[in-house]
C-alpha cells in the first residue's frame, strides 16, 4: 500500500478538506461544548503548547527517533540475514516459519522493563533493542517470501548459463525480493517509532519522548503531552514517507497499475 | 494408510517442536554458563538477575511471590484471564470497526482518498500515550476502567483489518463480477456472495495481527490506568522489584508470551473452520 | 555432417513412479528445424530439458555438439526460449538481451554492439530502452529469441514459445522465427501443441506419445523453402498435417489396446 505521493489536485483534495474539517470540527466542539481542558484541548492550545516548546519538542523528538532508527537498523540487517539463510535451505525454513509466526504472537513490549534491565534505562540501547525486535519479523516474513517467490523458469534459464549460485542470487532473487522487501520496510519505519516511545514509557530518560508524555499527563499539562504525540506522528510519519521515497526510487522499474502492461 | 500418515506427521510436529525448545534452552543457558564464567559485559552484563536459569523461571510459577500471596501461577493466570477479557472485546469492537471502516472506502473512491491517509496515520500515534485522557474521560461517563482498555485495544486492531477489508473487497476478478452482472445481481447480493469470500483470506491474515496487537493494546493499556487486575499490572509490579527476584518477571512474561500465542492459535482455528482450507503461512 | 544432438536410449523415470520418457533414441543434424509434438504427458517438453541438461535422464546418453550435454551447457552451446518470456522487469530489453553476454564476461562495447544485431534480427530495432511490460507479449517473446541467440548458439531449444499467443500473431512469428533461422543457421529443436505450426516450421517431426513418454514416428516434411503463407495453402501441407494428425491419433490408440 504506497502513500500517494499524489499526481493530480484531485488526488489530494479530499484528504485536504478532511484535515480542515477535523480541526474544524476538533475546535468548534471543545469549544462549543465547553469541554474540559484536562478532557481534551482545544487545537489551538495544543498549537501554542507546541510553538512555545519548539525546542526542547525537537530535542525529545530526535533523541526518541534515533532510537527508532537504531532499533530499525539492527532490526533489518538481522532480518534480512536470517532470511538469507532460511530461504536458502528450504526445509529449514518450512520446519521454521511456523515457530517464527508464533514468535510474533508474543507481546514483545512486555519485555520493556527487562531490556530496561539489561541496559541502562537512560540508555537508547535499551530501547533500540525493543524496536529491533519489532522490526525483525515482518522484514524476515516478507524476505523469505520475496526470496522464495522466484518462477521456477527464471531458475532453469540461469542454469541454462551455468553460472553460479551466488550470480543467480545477485541477478534474480533479489530483485524479486525487493518489493516486497519495502512494503515490510514500511511497516517496520512505523513500528519501530512506537516501540521506542512505548519502551520509554516503562522508563527512559528525560531527554526522550515517551518518558515525557508519561510525565506530562501524570501531570496533567495535556497540551504540552498533545504537543509532544504531535512531534511523535510527525517524525513517525516522516520516516514512512522516507522509506517510502527510496522505495519508489529503488523499485521505479516497477510496472504501474495505470500503465497497460501485456504479460 | 492415510491415517498412519497422519500420526506420524503429528509425531514428527511434536518431536521438532521439542527439538526448537530444547534449542532455545540450550541456546539460553550456555550463553549464560559462558557469560558468567567469562564477565561478559556486552552486550549487557551477564549474571543471575540479568539471566536467570529457565528452570528458575518456571519454578517460581509454582511458588509464593511473598507471604500474603497465592501461587504465583494462580496470580497470573486470573491476570491473563482479566487481560485476556479486554483484548477479546477489543478484538471485537476493532475487528467490527476495521471492518466497517474498511468497507466504507472500499466503496467510494471519494472517500478513500479523504480518509485512507489519516487511517495509515493513525498508527503513528502512540495511542498508549493517550491512553490515561482515555481511561479518565470512559470513567466520567462511569464506564468501568477495563472497558476503557478494551478501547485502546480496539485502536490497535483496527487497522490491519480496515486495510485488509479495503484490499480484500477490491480483489476479486473482474471476470467474476462480469458474471455476476450478467446474473443482473444487486450490489448487496455481489458483496455478500463474491466480494465478501474474496476478501477473506486477507482479513484472516490481518485478523492474525490483530489478535496479537489487541493483546499488546491491552496489557499496555492497563499500565497508565494503574489497573492491577491484568498481566500489564503484574509485569510494573514485578518489573519493580526485579532486581530481587528476576525470575518472577520472566515468569509472567512468559504467560503473556503464552496468552498472545493462544489467542493468535484461536484466529488460525477459526480460519480453519471458516475457510475449510489450510491457513497461508504468511503473517 | 556431425549430429548436433544425439540421444541414445534416454530414459527418464521421476520420483513417485511416472515413466515420463522411455527408450528414446534421436539423431538431429546441423541445420535442421525439429518439432516435437505429442498430447499433454508424452515427455516432450522433458526431452527438451534433457537435451539442455536441465533434467537428467535417469538411462541412456545425450550428446550435443560432440560434447557431454553438461560440457555443452557449461559452454553456452545452445541458447532456450520458454513459454513464459522469463524477461526481468528491472532491466530494458537492451540488458535483457545482454544478460548472457555480461554472464560471460564479454566487455560492454562488444555487448552493445551484439545486442543491436540481435534487436535487428528479431525486428526490434529502436526498442532497446524499454521495459518489458510496456511490450506486448508477441514482442517480449522476441526480446527472448534475441537473448538466446545472441551467444550465436549451434542449438537453439524452444518450449512453446509461442502458446500463449493469439494465432495471427503467432503465424507471424512462425514466419519470423523461420527468417532468424536462415539468417542464424541455428539447429532448433522445437516443442508445440499445434500440428499446422509443427508442419509449417519444421524439416522433420517427431510425434510422441505418452504412458510412457516414447517417439511414435517421425516424419520429414519436404515442403519447399523458403516457407511462406502460399505454403500453409499447398496440399502437400495438408496431406502432411493429416500425416501428422494420423499418428497422434495412432499413438493414443496404442495405448487403448495395451
């Protein structure tokens, strides 16, 4: 599922008059109906809380996304390993996909308070550790699928060049591996900023999100508190549209929905 | 024949699902007898607390966490029990949601290109972070506090079904709804008898998602609301005095590790039982 | 005249019990055009994957080009065109057609150049720097020849090439594919299901049967070259694909009486 990095006016222009109307109507009933601040504040104070915090959001933003990015980093490169060899020796990975998809049944947030065991709570490790881990299974899933979807023939015209196996990976598996490769990507960028607000959430240093927006509401500063989720959907949906902009480049042989493509 | 077949395929499941965890055992404890014989410190510091012995962790499954309390397994089971309460309504409440909401864009191009980039938005908000505005404002309208969980839950669910709903009524072959014109069908008749089943496959695998995030919505969510009745109470409290008795965090961890398999193990059921086919081994 | 390919007594029996090919012996000569053509089940499309050594034959021996049908593979003798054109989305059709060149280490201005020759023979001219899928499937079944022959292969093997396609276009390329081959002087070894394109393409036929998979006659086509529309309208042609047609029949019906 791409973001459309919209074509026309008319692509945009409906989402534009929901934004509009949302905040519309955001203010008009917490003003309207004289709803409670420490409910639910109007926009226009959650802007304010935001302006006048600018700096030290920021500061508590980066630090939570660095985080993030770590976490995803480590969490990829592991994934992509393990798929790697899974996929090639089949039966390893038939016997194990089933442990694999129950493995990413399991809550991993849970273990939050124990990585904040293992490491320093103030330390990002212990939250990139909870975000790799999220990132993990759907890139090894979607790997091993994008590795193993390769058409038989594909394979019987390398062999028909009698070049070696690792040519054959080079050339053919991994480009069919791409695609799907990026959609888990996607999906991954997303988790992986959750996984570190809510890791902080159980403990993390002060110079972080998660462990503001705690305090900020236990508090009951709810403005500043919606000002900082405010910074946390903006780096979160700024690190979709980033890998999902190197997807676009990467995979721009792609053949496109509208373009007709005989096959 | 076929039979013998069958139990000796159950038996093979069986004996590898023994070898993975004595793998895993295996794996846990010498990384730990070398950790501690060696000091390691990276990647963290390897000793008792940091690692405890898996036959600690499930020993103290069956014993007194202090004097006043029962079993800790009994403790922790009725918390899974009560966690397990609200994921399901969650489940429920998104799943229907999802549903709904996945339908609605499915059907008016308008629509999809208003709302679909705010449903793939909504992920990004750390919903938990929201969750004690939540929690006080269900119990000024004097709703009970698991309900108001459930809720949280339900945000965590609902979007793998809204988008598995939007991509699953779409995919079914023009060929096929080319028939069902020529059988002049309504539009409710096409969506019940060929959009619907279509989508179903998809749904089930998003439902797969789903029944883990409700799990994770739910134990999360009690947190903030300080809810001691479930599993996200027992792990703060056990996460408290870790440093005392490690084992007893691992413990619960490991029944939530359980709760979300089981619940993951009813969606597979269902599937089975809906579709009458092999369920795709894909997440 | 040395055989191009040369198998004798090829058996091959998969795991599970099927006799897909049972005592197959074959002698195709430099320069012939050879169909194989038998209903679903008969082995053709196996001897063919023997030939190229992409299936071993569980008896007998396949020689091609003098050679061992591994040595063969190992050294580029043939080129292989499926049904399926097995073009890479993510290359233009100019690297598609380099793809065994570049396997081979040839240096690029020697690839560039080899691959305009290929573009031309197949008609493909000005089409380098497209994708596959902005192609039709008539051209991207070309784009295929062109890779294959582009080693300039003493064999060139052919599955079905041309079943996915709509019969005018495929008489089309029958005609084309009939140009290349006297332009190239390629050996091809061709599978098909339709006994008018086996009549029309081929020097000789082989007519298989299945259960098990054997030749159940082989019959030279003598029809004149070159081969034009005038020549699907000659009533030799006809009287051949009778022939052909015959021993399908025949060969089904061995089998009823066994």
């Amino acid at each position: 599922m791409t973001v459309a990095v919209g074509r026309r006016v008319a692509d945009w222009a409906p989402a534009a008059v929901v934004l509009v109307a949302f905040f519309g109507l955001w203010e008009g009933i917490v003003k309207g109906f004289h709803i409670q601040r420490f409910l639910l504040p109007a926009p226009d104070a959650i802007w304010h809380a935001f302006r006048s915090n600018q700096p030290a959001l920021w500061h508590e933003g980066w630090f939570t996304f660095q985080e993030a990015l770590g976490g995803f980093a480590i969490g990829c490169g592991v994934a992509i390993v393990f798929a790697i060899v899974v996929a090639r020796w089949e039966g390893l990975g038939s016997a194990l996909m089933p442990y694999t998809i129950a493995a990413n049944a399991i809550p991993i947030i849970a273990f939050a308070p124990i990585t904040n065991a293992w490491f320093n709570p103030l330390n990002k490790t212990s939250k990139m550790v909870i975000a790799a881990v999220l990132c993990f299974f759907p890139v090894f899933v979607n790997v091993v699928r994008g590795l193993r979807s390769v058409k038989p023939e594909q394979l019987e015209l390398m062999r028909s060049y009698a070049v070696g196996e690792l040519t054959v990976f080079r050339l053919v598996r991994v480009p069919t591996a791409l695609p799907f490769f990026f959609t888990a990507l996607r999906v991954a960028s997303v988790l992986a900023m959750i996984g570190a607000i809510v890791g902080e959430y159980y403990g993390g240093s002060l110079d972080s999100l998660g462990a503001n927006i705690e305090q900020d509401a236990s508090l009951f500063q709810f403005e500043k508190a919606w000002a900082e989720i405010a910074i946390a959907c903006i780096f979160g949906i700024g690190f979709y549209l980033a890998v999902a902009l190197v997807e676009r480049f990467a995979t721009r042989w792609q053949p496109r929905m509208d373009t007709a493509g005989t096959s | 024949m076929v039979r013998a077949a069958g139990v000796g395929q159950g038996a093979r499941r069986a004996g590898l699902l023994l070898l993975v965890l004595a793998v895993l055992w295996g794996a846990w404890e010498g990384f730990r007898a070398l950790g501690v014989h060696y000091h390691w410190q990276h990647p963290f510091p390897v000793d008792s607390t940091s690692m405890p012995h898996i036959h600690d962790m499930l020993r103290a499954l069956f014993e007194h966490p202090n004097a006043a309390s029962p079993l800790l397994i009994v403790t922790l089971l009725k918390a899974a029990a009560f966690t397990a309460k609200e994921a399901a309504l969650g489940f429920a409440m998104g799943t229907v949601g999802g549903f709904v909401i996945g339908a609605a864009l499915a059907h008016s191009r308008m629509l999809q290109r208003g709302f679909l980039p705010y449903v793939v938005a909504s992920q990004t908000v750390p919903i938990l972070a929201i969750a004690p505005m939540v929690v006080i404002w269900f119990g000024s309208q004097h709703v009970t506090a698991w309900v108001s969980v459930a809720v949280i839950a339900s945000y965590l669910t609902f979007f793998p079904v809204a988008i598995a709903t939007l991509r699953g009524l779409h995919a079914a072959d023009h060929r096929a709804l080319e028939l069902m014109r020529s059988y002049a069908a309504g539009t409710w008749t096409v969506l019940w008898k060929l959009r619907f089943p279509t989508a179903l496959p998809y749904l089930f695998s998003a439902l797969k998602i789903s029944a883990t995030a409700s799990i994770v919505g739910a134990i999360i969510g009690e947190s903030p609301s300080s809810i001691q009745g479930g599993l996200g109470g027992a792990i703060l409290n056990f996460a408290q005095y870790y440093t005392f008795q490690p084992q007893n965090l691992w413990a619960t961890n490991l029944i939530a590790a359980l709760l979300g398999i089981a619940f993951f193990l009813v969606v597979v059921l269902a599937e089975k039982i809906v579709v009458r086919a092999a369920p795709e081994n894909v997440a | 005249m040395t055989n191009v390919v040369e198998i004798q007594g090829v058996s091959k029996q998969f795991k599970g019990g099927t006799v897909a090919l049972q005592d197959i012996d074959l002698q195709i000569e430099q320069g012939e055009f050879v169909s194989l053509i038998g209903p679903s089940g008969c082995g053709k499309s196996t001897l063919l994957r023997i030939i190229g050594d992409l299936i071993e034959p569980s008896r007998g021996t396949v020689a091609v080009n003098g050679k061992s049908a591994r040595q063969a593979r190992r050294d580029h003798d043939y080129g292989i065109v499926f049904q399926d054109a097995v073009l890479y989305n993510w290359r233009t059709v100019a690297k598609n057609v380099a793809l065994p060149l570049e396997l081979a280490g040839w240096p690029r201005e020697r690839r560039q150049q080899r691959v305009e020759e290929m573009l031309d023979l197949v008609e493909l001219r000005g089409f380098g720097d497209h994708h596959p899928w902005q192609l039709s499937g008539g051209m991207q079944q070309r784009v295929s020849i062109a890779r294959a022959l582009s080693f300039e292969p003493a064999l060139l093997l052919m599955d079905e090439p041309f079943g996915a396609l709509d019969e005018m276009t495929r008489e089309r390329l029958n005609a084309e594919l009939l140009q290349i081959w006297e332009a190239s002087g390629a050996t091809i070894v061709f599978v098909t299901h339709s006994i008018a394109e086996a009549v029309f393409l081929s020097t000789r036929v082989v007519v298989m049967s299945p259960r098990p998979g054997r030749v159940s006659k082989v019959i030279p086509i003598e029809l004149a070259q070159p081969r034009t529309a005038e020549t699907r309208e000659d009533p030799r042609f006809f009287e051949l694909a009778t022939e052909v047609r015959e021993a399908l029949h025949f060969g089904g019906q061995v089998e009823v009486i066994a």
